[in-house]
C-alpha cells in the first residue's frame, strides 16, 4: 500500500511542476498562444482528476 502513495506523490509533483511552469509560461509571456496549445493541459487535468477519483483499494488485480 505504501508503494502506491509514493508512485503517486512522484508522479503528483511532476504533473503539478509541470502544469506550474507552463501556465507561467502562459501567463508571464508575450507571444500569443492559440487556443489549441491550452488543449493537452485541459485533458491532462482531467486524465488527472479520474485518476484520483479511483479508490486505490479497486486496483486490485487478484
């Protein structure tokens, strides 16, 4: 069980870096960015949110 929390503190501090620098990216930069470029961090917050709305004990393979 103690192995599933820190894969997923791993991978919770890389997702959240990454989503940090790029809409600091966005935000703080000057070019203008379209509206297809904000498209892979929308579906990779929601790929996120479903994967935290699984309880850990259904993963289970036996």
């Amino acid at each position: 069980m103690l192995v599933f929390w820190g894969c997923g503190g791993v991978a919770v501090g890389t997702f959240g870096s990454g989503w940090r620098f790029w809409v600091d990216t966005v935000v703080c930069g000057s070019v203008k960015v379209s509206f297809l470029y904000y498209l892979p961090g929308i579906f990779a917050s929601l790929a996120v949110v479903m994967f935290n709305s699984v309880r850990i004990e259904s993963n289970r393979l036996f």
